[in-house]
C-alpha cells in the first residue's frame, strides 16, 4: 500500500470529485476504526491530494470548492468564538414592560396632569374632590392597560396596586416634606394624590 498514490489508497481515480474524495475517506476511516496506522495512511493519503489540489487551484487548472478544509487550515483553525449576548434584564420583567409610542405616553400624561391640577389647585380641593379624582384617575389607568393587552383583570390588579401603593407611600413622605418645608401650602391627602397619579401614569404607559 506503501507505493500506491494517494489516490490509490483512497480507491478513488485522480479526477474525482472532491465530494467523492471525501466520502471515500468518511468510508475508509470507519472501517479503520481500531488501525492506527491504517488511519494515518489514510489521513496522509487525504492531505497529500488536499495539497496537491490546492497546488493545481493555484495554478489555475481546477476549481477547489470553498468548502475544502485544508490541512494546515485544519490544524490552525481557531476556536469560533461564539459569545452570548448579556441578557439587560429579566425575562419576566421584560415580558412586563412596554416600549410605548409617544401618543401612549402623552395621551394618558394629559389625563393625570389635569387630574393633579385639579388636586391642587382647585379651590375647593377637599377630601371630595380628592376622591373624585381619584376615582378618575382609577378608570383612566384601568381603560390605558387594559387597551394594551386586553387583560381586564390584569389592568384592574395593576391599577389598584399602584393605587394602594400611591396612598400609603405618598402619606408617609408627605409627613416628612411637609414638616421640612412648611412653606408648600399643600395638605397631606393633595401630596398622596399627586404621587399616586404619577405612579398611574408610569404603570399605564410603561407596562403591558
């Protein structure tokens, strides 16, 4: 076996195909499986026509498919790096939030700028007109979330969360604030409601 061309010891004639090249390596590597030698003949073999084909590419006198591994490419190829882009932010939490449109932020902004300007600075901004508005603003987060998804119930668990949250977090601030700056002339159900009409608005533009 030792005299045979390389295109011997492959069994395969000299103006075969590069894919019939390979298949019969495939082949004779698989019968080799245990043989050591055997293997190394036939991989010598391969090479040896890898180059030679490569040298007659070169000179122009046939065509290589692009494909083709050659020798020197096989024992230099570098590991393909192959980096998993950093995931910004949970899944769960990009499943919740929203990437609004400006007609999305705007429309329910407008809604909850009134709503606190009628908090603040209506005269008779009592606890009835708080309620009011806050009554409003419950329904203009409701409908807001629940156009998004069509999720009744979601919008609804949503808004009163917010609502709750609002209340209870804007009056224990506003005891702080009010007391460290006495000249803001506003009552401690005012500062609440305007905090919670800001949470809404956040909650109806930025989540689903």
């Amino acid at each position: 076996m030792s005299d045979q061309n390389p295109y011997e010891k492959l069994g395969v004639s000299e103006d075969a195909s590069f894919d019939e090249i390979q298949d019969a390596r495939n082949r004779l590597l698989d019968q080799h499986g245990g043989d050591g030698k055997g293997l190394e003949l036939i991989e010598s073999a391969y090479d040896a026509i890898l180059m030679e084909r490569l040298r007659m590419r070169q000179e122009g006198k046939i065509k290589v498919p692009e494909r083709i591994r050659f020798p020197e490419m096989r024992s230099q190829s570098p590991q393909k790096e192959n980096p998993t882009p950093r995931e910004q932010s949970p899944a769960w939490l990009r499943r919740m939030l929203d990437q609004p449109s400006m007609p999305d932020v705007l429309l329910p902004g407008a809604w909850y700028l009134s709503l606190s300007a009628i908090s603040l600075f209506y005269p008779a901004a009592r606890d009835q007109v708080l309620q009011l508005a806050l009554v409003v603003g419950v329904g203009v987060s409701i409908y807001f979330l629940n156009r998004k998804e069509n999720k009744f119930g979601r919008a609804v668990l949503f808004t009163l969360g917010s609502l709750i949250i609002g209340l209870i977090s804007g009056g224990l601030i506003a005891t702080w604030i009010l007391q460290q700056m006495p000249f803001i002339n506003l009552t401690s159900n005012q500062f609440s409601t305007v905090l919670t009409f800001i949470l809404m608005w956040i909650i109806s533009s930025f989540l689903r």
